[in-house]
C-alpha cells in the first residue's frame, strides 16, 4: 500500500483523502458503468444478446476483480474532481453555494431509480435528500463530521426518471452538536418533493 492508500485508525470519522487515482477516464468509467445500469433496467432484448451481454459483464467482472480495494483505496467516493466525487451509488447532483448561503443545484434521475409508471422510486429520491441535506450541513454548518439521525421526505409529486430537476436547501438552526436542515426537488415552480434533516455533528472519535 502507498501512503495515500493506508487505512487511516479505528475510532474516528475518516473523510475521503482526495485521489488521483483512476486517471483521466475515471469519469468515463463512472458514466459507462451509470449507462450500463440504464440499460441493464431498460432492455427488452433477445435471448442471445442478453446472453452475451452477460459474457461481457463478467468479462470486465473478472478484469477489475484483481484491484478490489477497500473504500480508503478505491478512488470512489475519493475523486473530488468529479460529480459525486465519483461515487456510482449516488444519484447524479450539480451543486453549489450562494452567496446567500444556500445550496442550489441540478439533478437527473436515471432510467435505473425507476420505480413505477415513469416515476423516480421514492428511495432514490430519499438517497438523493441525504446526500443533498448532508452536503448542505457540511458546507454550512463549518463541522467537519456528521451523521444523518432522522430524515424525513414528503413526496408532493412524482419526480420523472431521466427529466433534470432543480434542488435547493439550506441550514435551519445549529443546536450545540445539531444541525437542522430541510431542502427540495423542484421541477420550475413546482415541489416535487421536500424533506427536513437532523444531522449530528460527531465527537472526536466516533465512527
């Protein structure tokens, strides 16, 4: 292992070291794999092609099963050069701080958070909050490590698989070690969904 790549000690709330690692196609990689995911959900193909669609999958299965690496190793989650620092699992966000100290951003579900009749399943549009919400306490709260204690969604109106939508939240209040925020999916005008959150910020130590 390099330096980069140890483990940091037990007992604590390790942040993501950033990485190079993976190169200038790590990107790609993330986007082919996301694309890959889309059809997989997607396709209504012959028997043959799902067939060799299958050698194929396994193929680069067995290509990248060599370089299992831990989550301090692997370059998701780490490339803080890319949307969602390169985290496949997340659902694909562009966001940012204003000046007033808001966070405002755009968003797209794919065709795989499909959940029923052209809608978003609500657990994505759940994941895509915590991940909105915790970005929003991180960067406006100035704690260093938190973690989600309750989140709670309201869903207004479907959100449409592969549609971009609007996001925006921000900080409620900040009591001692917790941190209240609330954030929504917009499409224009229209709230599609909203959601409020109790992040607690973390003593030295905790995992």
């Amino acid at each position: 292992m390099t330096i980069e790549q140890q483990a940091p000690p037990g007992g604590g709330f390790n942040p993501p070291v950033p990485t190079t690692r993976g190169g200038p196609d790590y990107g790609r990689f993330i986007e082919a794999v996301r694309t890959l995911q889309d059809h997989a959900r997607a396709a209504d193909a012959p028997d043959e092609v799902i067939t060799e669609a299958a050698d194929l999958v396994e193929k680069v299965s067995q290509l990248l099963a060599p370089y299992y690496a831990d989550e301090w190793a692997s370059p998701s989650g780490r490339r803080m050069d890319l949307p969602n620092r390169g985290n496949v699992l997340a659902v694909p966000l562009d966001l940012r701080v204003t000046d007033d100290q808001r966070v405002r951003g755009t968003t797209q579900f794919r065709r795989f958070h499909l959940g029923r009749n052209g809608a978003a399943h609500g657990g994505a549009v759940a994941m895509l909050f915590d991940s909105i919400l915790g970005f929003t306490a991180f960067m406006l709260s100035g704690s260093k490590a938190q973690r989600t204690a309750f989140l709670h969604v309201d869903y207004r109106k479907i959100a449409l698989v592969e549609h971009e939508y609007q996001v925006e939240a921000g900080v409620d209040r900040i009591e001692d070690r917790k941190i209240f925020v609330s954030g929504r999916v917009l499409d224009g005008e229209t709230v599609l969904a909203e959601a409020h959150a109790l992040f607690v910020k973390l003593k030295p130590g905790q995992p």
